[in-house]
C-alpha cells in the first residue's frame, strides 16, 4: 500500500506531451503515453558527421552543405527529428514544463552525446544562452536546464556564463536559411574567455533549426581560442522543412 503510493507519486501521471492521463508507468524515460510515442522520430542514421542531418552511406557520408561549406563545430548531433510529438515536447519544455521534463531530455542528451562520441576530451559544458530579458521572465533558460543534467549524468562540468546572448533574437522565425544566419550574426559573445580558450567545448541547446546559431557559437567560441567544438540538442529540424 504505502509503496504503490509512492510509486503512484514518483509517476507522471499524464504523457508528457499530450497531457492524456497514464494508467500504467510509460515505457520510454521521456514519460510518452503510446500514441505519442508512436509519433516521435529518432534522428535515423546515417547521418552527415558533421551536420547530424540524415544523410549519405559510408563512400559518401558528408553532406553537399557541409561539404562545400565545412562548419566552425565538429559534430552536431541530436535525439529527435523536429516534428510531430518532438515538436510538441519542445515547446512544452520551453513554455512550462521545463523542470520536470529537464530531466528526461538531459538523459537523453547526455546517451546521445556518449553514443556519437561528443564526450571524449570534452573540457566544458556550455549551454546556447537565452537572451536576458526571456531568462528573466522565465526564470530560467531550457538549455542551460539540460546541459546542467547533461553534466551531473557525465560528470562534466557546465558554465552557463561563458557565453552570453548580446542582441535580441529575431521575432521572425520563418526567415530562409541565409537571413537567419545575417540575424544571429553577432548575437553571441564570450563573457568568460578563460572558461572556453583552450578547451574543447560542448555546446548544449534544445532545438537546432537552420543551424545558423550553432554555427555562429561555434566561430564565436573558436575565435576566443576553443579548440574544439561540438553541438547536442533534444530536436534537429530538416534543412528543407524551416
Ligand atoms: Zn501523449
Ligand atoms: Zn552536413
């Protein structure tokens, strides 16, 4: 009796995207009832090394972008296609339930940064900053909630501050590829060059949708002097679908 209370009390009580109420303990560690499951997509591989979107076999693993344009990171990787239940679990853990979904993700995260081998000589953890304004609102900043759990389940340590968000980001979220990339420029700035120079650094955020950000905080953080950078984010939109 006592122990099923507890049980009951340590159980989501509904899915964690679609708030229908769960009968029995989810099978997956996000807490998903199993239509929203059935609804979320792991990144399928194989993907391009460098840019983590599906792509390519094994004579031609780089994609033509990344090709022709290598990115400032080394790697970026993510746990699900942005979409459906991923787009759904996103926004919640960005517009509510951060904390309890913080968590789930971060392990999440942290398994898939293991996997792709985004831990190995990784110096520091450094999560995408929001912008002040929001964090203020909000009281926190969903990346740094996951890079927080990312580093207690690796052992790695997290500076939140190292980076800081200095301009506004773009209300428009429908802008092509090439605008985006002239709206973050200069958005980002080290604010503590001694945490990032000479170290190699993994950047954490929650969504990566043109992949524009990633890749000004990756010349942003190669420029104050990292050695290395590499991207983990919970969702990773199709280049053709922003
Ligand atoms: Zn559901
Ligand atoms: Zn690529």
């Amino acid at each position: 009796m006592i122990l099923s209370v507890l049980v009951d009390a340590l159980l989501p009580r509904s899915c964690a995207s679609c708030r229908t109420p769960l009968s029995r303990r989810p099978e997956d560690p996000v807490g998903l009832c199993p239509s929203c499951r059935e609804g979320i997509a792991l990144v399928p591989s194989p993907v391009c090394p460098r840019c983590g979107q599906p792509f390519g076999d094994d004579d031609d693993p780089t994609c033509r972008r990344c090709a022709t344009r290598p990115p400032p990171f080394r790697y970026l990787r993510a746990v699900f296609v942005y979409g459906g239940t991923a787009r759904d679990l996103v926004l919640r853990f960005k517009h509510g339930k951060a904390f309890a979904l913080s968590r789930p993700l971060g392990t999440l995260l942290a398994a898939v940064a293991a996997r792709e081998g985004l831990l190995e000589g990784t110096d520091v953890v450094v999560p995408v900053p929001a912008w002040p304004p929001r964090a203020v609102q909000r009281r926190y900043s969903p990346p740094a909630l996951l890079a927080r759990v990312l580093g207690r389940r690796t052992d790695l340590p997290v500076d939140a501050r190292a980076l800081a968000r200095v301009r506004a980001p773009s209300a428009d979220g429908h802008a092509g590829p090439r605008a985006r990339a002239g709206r973050v420029a200069g958005a980002f700035a080290v604010r503590r060059v001694e945490a990032v120079r000479g170290k190699r650094v993994l950047v954490v955020d929650d969504v990566v949708t043109t992949g524009a950000t990633a890749a000004e905080i990756a010349a942003v953080l190669r420029a104050a002097g990292a050695t290395r950078v590499d991207v983990v984010a919970v969702a990773l939109a199709a280049p053709d679908a922003v």
